[in-house]
C-alpha cells in the first residue's frame, strides 16, 4: 500500500527553502515562471457519468471532505458537470455551487444542462487560465477534479484563488499519481507548489474510484508577494538558493 503519509511529509520537506532567489526568470508581476509543462486539455469529461456513479466517485470525494447542506463550493475545470450536478443537489437549495470553466463552448453548454435541469442553485461563469476569478471570501470548499495539471501558471492561479477562501475553507484536489505530461501530477509537485503560495496540506488519501488521489489544503498565514514565491521543480523540490559571490 502508498504511503501517503510518508509523501506528505517528504514534500513538505522538498517544498522549505530560503535565502535569496538568485536568477529565477519572473514576469512582470513578480511572479516566477514554473518549470513544469502543463497537460492540454482534451476532454470536457475525464470518464462516462455512469462509470463514474457505478463507483460512486463523486459521492465518496463529498463524503470524505464534508460536504454538507448549505454550504457554497466552486466547481473549478467543471466540464460537463459530473459534479457540478452532484454538489447540487448534495448542498441543497439552502447552498451554492459555482461552477466554471475556461473553454467558451463547455462553459455554454454546462450553462444549458444547469438551466435544463433547473439547478437553481448553481451559476456557471467562465474563468481565466491563471486566474479563476472568484468573488471573495465565499467558498466552503474549492473542488478541482482532474484539472490541475491542465494549469500552466499553478502559482499565478493559486494566488488569484487565496482570497475566494474562507476562514476554514478547503482546496481538495484529485489527479493521477503520474507526471504532469501524462495527465497527473506527482504528489510532491502539488504540495510544493500549493506550499509556495502558503497553502498547508491538510491530508492526501489513496482515491482508486477516481483513478488516483485526494489531497486537501487550507490557506494559512499572509498571503505572499509574488516576488517571494520560489518555484518547485517539475519533481517537487523547490530550487536551492544562488549562492552569494
């Protein structure tokens, strides 16, 4: 069996560094560039609904971060809706879900099913690549299903998304335990650059009904300035400081 703590902790480890950043190349808003390549996106849908519901995928991620009524969760990289549908109807009318998406056409016709099937709960938006565009301090919970490796600028995006948060709001993540490249991304690699943002990962479970993980984080602590966020390699690690002349 994985030991997925034992990750955890390694990847804590692998993402601490300090002293001054040296030549990292940043953009012109201070943030640096990641290493990493991003996975295209090539689907709307990651497997059919009903395989999905066959093993209760979308039931079990609820269940295991807590999920209840009336809370408010952002569906981010929604797609066709698998869970848009479900948070739905798990969050009541009492809750709210927003769920979202970067590709126009997929956007509009998660929009049609919302409005087909009368999910008055729901709004659907279109987001940024880096930048998921989230009203402040709103979310209970921020899903993200089989998309973070679609993200080309994971520290651009993670910051954008800190301030959605609430005070004991959640970030769950669920991917393949492979290499970004190849649709997933190594557990380490997401500790790390959640870290460099100033996200502690709260737990990562073994997730075989989705087909890899799921790992939890929680914004703790300032937010910090782009220019003080230090990049992880495209195995986890951030870099070793330049040394001083």
């Amino acid at each position: 069996m994985r030991n997925w703590g034992g990750i955890a902790a390694a990847a804590l480890l692998a993402a601490c560094s300090g002293g001054d950043d040296g030549d990292v190349p940043r953009d012109a808003d201070g943030f640096p560039a990641s290493p990493r390549a991003s996975a295209p996106i090539v689907s709307s849908r990651w497997s059919s609904e009903e395989a999905r519901d066959r093993l209760n995928e979308a039931g079990e991620v609820m269940n295991r971060v807590g999920i209840q009524k009336g809370m408010t969760i952002a569906d981010i990289g929604a797609g066709e809706g698998y869970y848009t549908i479900r948070l739905a109807q798990r969050v009541g009318p009492e809750g709210r879900v927003l769920a979202e998406d970067i590709v126009p056409a997929v956007r509009d016709a998660l929009a049609t099913r919302v409005a087909r099937e009368r999910l008055d709960n729901v709004s659907v938006r279109l987001g940024d690549p880096d930048d998921p565009k989230l009203p402040p301090d709103s979310f209970d919970r921020v899903l993200m299903v089989h998309m973070y490796h679609e993200i080309e600028k994971p520290y651009h995006f993670l910051w954008n998304m800190r301030p959605a948060m609430r005070p004991e709001g959640e970030v769950v993540v669920v991917d393949a335990d492979r290499p970004v490249a190849q649709h997933g991304t190594p557990p380490g690699l997401l500790q790390c650059e959640f870290a460099a943002v100033g996200y502690r990962m709260l737990r990562i479970e073994s997730m075989p009904s989705a087909g890899g993980y799921l790992a939890v984080f929680r914004a703790e602590g300032p937010r910090p300035e782009p220019s003080d966020i230090m990049p992880c390699t495209d195995q986890g690690a951030s870099p070793a400081p330049t040394p001083s002349p």
